[in-house]
C-alpha cells in the first residue's frame, strides 16, 4: 500500500527536497556531502529491472529505512502522460491500482517491503518516459537523496558524513557497484552485455 502526501505539506517538512522550476529558472536541492552512481550488473533489461529493487532495497533495509518517500521534482501530476507500452501502461495501473489520481502531483511514501515492486514499476515509467516528472527519494530523516534513471542507475547522495560512512560501508553487502568514472552513460555500462536495450 502507498501512502499519499500532499505535495505542500510534505515541502513544508522538507523544504530542501529537490524541486525544480524551469520556466522561473529556480531548482532547489539540498547540499550534500557525497554523490554516487550506482549500477548492477546485468545480461538484459529485464534482469535490469528486477536487480535494481532488489538491491536497492536491500541497502536501504541494511541503513535501517522502514520507509522511503517519492516527489517528482516538478508540479506536474504522476499521471499526467498515457501510454501504449505495456510494462509502461502496467505502470500507469498499478499508481492508479493504488488510488493516485490523475490531478496527484504529491509525494508517494513506500514502506521498505512494498519497494520492490513500486521500484519496477518505476524503472519502466522513467525508461519509457511514462512520468514527465523526475522522481527523487529519502528516508524519514532526511539523510539521502536518490532518483532512478532511464538506464538504470541510481543516482544516490549522502548529505551528512554519518549517513556517508554507514552507506559505504552497507553498499559491499549489496550487488551495487559505483561507478569509478562518474558516468551515466548507459552504453558504457550495459554494451558489455546486449546491444539491443530499449531506450
């Protein structure tokens, strides 16, 4: 089950969560004391898709995260966009399975045991550009801030030096590896392995 926040009420508690306006050019985002790409290793999208929730759920049950909270960066509803593509239209159903209207455009909270399959859903409504909005996360208290992209990757940041220690040290128990180079780029990464993954 999700559980819905109002996007005012939750900025108001968070008001360093990240945000963006593009139009009055202003992005707020917390300072931060360390950034990271993440990855797995994977032969295939699929497998893609399901290694990303499992390890990523993994880390933040071994940091002790009962909860991770969801806003897209941006006004714009979760279900502002439709889509033909069935993991993307399976997306889609499964917010509205979970009672996120079309008008929603505030934070989704997710407890660590419904992770994984809100995460895989995720990973297809970004890849796809089922949600216009880029959805960051962090725990209850504020200590990481982390978002999915179109190839995978987590994009993971630590904003104090206690959080920083305990994740490098929670990391080598999870199949997720930093990236040495600081690059996204999904070719760099999964080409080793298929050349024929759906953008």
């Amino acid at each position: 089950m999700l559980k819905k926040i109002n996007r005012k009420t939750f900025l108001e508690k968070y008001p360093d969560f990240i945000q963006a306006s593009p139009y009055r050019n202003k992005y707020i985002s917390p300072e931060t004391f360390d950034g990271y790409i993440l990855y797995v290793e994977t032969k295939s999208t699929i497998g893609l898709c399901n290694k990303v929730p499992t390890e990523l759920t993994k880390l933040l049950k071994i940091l002790r995260y009962e909860q991770v909270t969801f806003l897209g960066d941006t006004t714009t509803p979760w279900l502002f966009r439709n889509h033909d593509y069935k993991p993307v239209k399976m997306g889609l159903n499964y917010l509205v399975n979970n009672k996120i209207s079309k008008s929603f455009n505030g934070a989704i909270q997710v407890d660590i045991k419904d992770l994984p399959e809100f995460m895989k859903h995720l990973f297809w409504l970004v890849r796809c550009n089922g949600i216009v909005i880029y959805a960051h996360f962090s725990d209850p208290g504020f200590n990481i801030m982390g978002s999915i992209c179109q190839y995978g990757n987590i994009h993971f940041s630590t904003l104090n030096e206690e959080t920083d220690l305990a994740f490098n040290a929670a990391l080598e128990k999870t199949g997720l590896h930093i990236s040495t180079d600081n690059n996204c780029g999904g070719g760099r990464i999964y080409k080793r392995y298929s050349t024929n993954i759906p953008v």
